[in-house]
C-alpha cells in the first residue's frame, strides 16, 4: 500500500504532466508537504514507491535540483522523447544537464506569492 507522501507526489506528478512541465525534487516535496532531504534521498524514496505503485505517471518529470542526471539513464531517455533538450555536461562523462530547464519548471501560485511576500 502507498503511502500519503507517494500519494501526494502522484497527483503532483499527473499535474506536472497536464502542464508539460518538470519540477525538481525540493519544490515537489515541499508542495507534497515533506523535505525532499539530505541530496533528494527522501525524495528519490518517494518516487521509487510512485513507480512500483503508479508505473502509468511521469516520474522522470521529477529532476534532482541541480539539475544534473545520468547521461545513460532511463530518465534521460524519456525526457528527450518528450521534447526536453538534454546536453552532455563536459566536466563529467557520466552526467548531463537539462538544458532548458528553467523554462520548463513548473512554478505553483503559492510558491510565487512566498517569494513576493520575502
């Protein structure tokens, strides 16, 4: 049985796919009403039970905050066949950064009104 975290990523996961969108893991855990924790562990946690639960949601539309994701990876793949640009970070063989990704985060009123109210 999932938990309420991976309940609430779920349907934050279905939103960010209605909008075309990518979030990164702090802004969804904190939308989610957790710490996406030391490097997104809580996080990364959290999606592995979404995907087991839920294999039908765009979990590859959650990015680790920095950004940065394994050139190889499963995630990399689906990103690009959704039309985000993916680019080889040249410091790290292993690693490539979203290009784009800026343009394509999803940012939440809410979010928009703490930042104004700071």
């Amino acid at each position: 049985m999932a938990s309420t975290r991976a309940q609430d990523v779920a349907e934050i996961l279905w939103e960010l796919k209605r909008a075309q969108k990518v979030a990164t893991y702090s802004s969804i855990a904190s939308r989610a009403g957790f710490s996406a924790g030391s490097n997104g562990r809580a996080m990364a946690t959290t999606l592995r039970t979404v995907r087991r639960d839920w294999p039908h949601l765009q979990w590859w539309r959650a990015v680790s905050d920095d950004g940065l994701l394994n050139k190889e990876s499963e995630q990399v793949e689906c990103l690009r066949e959704a039309g985000f640009e993916v680019e080889s970070n040249s410091s790290d063989a292993e690693q490539v950064s979203h290009v784009e990704l800026d343009s394509f985060l999803m940012e939440w009123e809410d979010e928009q009104e703490e930042n104004s109210e700071s």
